[in-house]
C-alpha cells in the first residue's frame, strides 16, 4: 500500500515537472516531408541552411495547370515552385491547418533551432470556421511575420511570439527537422 501511494504522489508531479515544455508544439495537424536533394529548390534551400540564420521560407500547396505543386517564398522574396513528383503524391502530405507552413533556422539561440510555424494567423484563423477563412502571415525580410487582419507581429527567430500589437496567441508551432539545405525536410 506504501509503495502504491509513493508512485501515486510521483505521478502526479509528472504533468508539472516538464513546465511549459508540453505546451511548446501543437497537437494540430502537419505532417510533411521533402525530399530537396531531388526537387534542388534554392528558395527552399536557404531557409534549410544552418549557416544563414534568419532567413524563412513559406510553403504552399497549390494545383497549377491541373497538376500539383509547392510554391516556395522565402524572407529574402525569392519564388519558386515545384511540381509534385510520383514519390511526393504517394506521401500523406498535410501543410498545416491551411496548406502552408513557415520553416526556418532563428537566430537568437546557439546552436540555432530550425522553426516550422503555421502559416495562419493563431488569433485570427479558426479551422472550426464555416466556410474557412484563410488568414496568412507574411514574412518580411526583418524575422517578422505580419499578420493583415490584427496587424500582430510575430518573431519567427523567437519562437513566434508577438512582438507587436495586442496581446494573444504566439505562433502555431510544428516539430521539424532538417538534414541540409539540399536534404530532407521532415515536419510533423
């Protein structure tokens, strides 16, 4: 009976210990890999680069001339896209709450920590909303993601949190990682 209370009282300071750690990534859905040692997109490769900090890349999906593709816009406002290949189309391919993320390497830590937000606003979109309403970020060449309808600032180098206008929510945050500017993309 001792033992049963001691684990117990361990239990339940296990939701505690950890902090705010648990609330730092979404349970939202994203779920998306990319492969760019095949696709070779630059835009895409210089957010993917751990020696250019600071630099951030959107990524849409869209149906261009009847086939599908991810359109590429980096902070620096260079554009590109590519057409899903056989491999790409067989993979579950879910960007975010409203096909789009943000990825990228910030510059505030060391070793520097590669970021995948939302590409929704987190106090303007609703996914629960009838019809959905897209509400975009977007990027500037400053770290900042800028917000049209609340006029919110994020700080994609600090985590996404507002760094000007009202109080709220901070960005949207997926797991992501990276093996290289020309490697693989893998946020989920």
């Amino acid at each position: 009976m001792r033992k049963l209370l001691v684990l117990l009282a361990f239990c339940a300071l296990l939701p505690t210990a950890c902090g705010d750690a648990e609330n730092e990534f979404t349970v939202g859905a994203c779920y998306f890999i990319f492969d760019n040692s095949v696709h070779q997109d630059a835009t895409l490769a210089s957010a993917m680069n751990v020696m250019a900090p600071g630099t951030f890349c959107t990524i849409t999906k869209t149906m261009r001339g009847g086939a599908q593709c991810f359109d590429f816009v980096n902070s620096a406002g260079q554009t590109s896209s590519k057409n899903l290949n056989a491999i790409d189309t067989k993979r579950t391919l879910i960007l975010g709450y409203n096909d789009g993320i943000i990825v990228g390497f910030g510059t505030l830590n060391n070793p520097a920590v590669f970021y995948a937000f939302d590409r929704e606003c987190p106090n303007c979109f609703s996914p629960n909303d009838i019809p959905i309403r897209s509400k975009p970020l977007k990027v500037s060449t400053n770290g900042l993601a800028s917000c049209a309808v609340c006029h919110r600032q994020y700080d994609l180098n600090n985590d996404g949190f507002i760094s000007s206008g009202d109080s709220g929510k901070r960005l949207t945050r997926y797991r992501a990682a990276t093996t290289g500017p020309f490697g693989v993309l893998s946020v989920n």
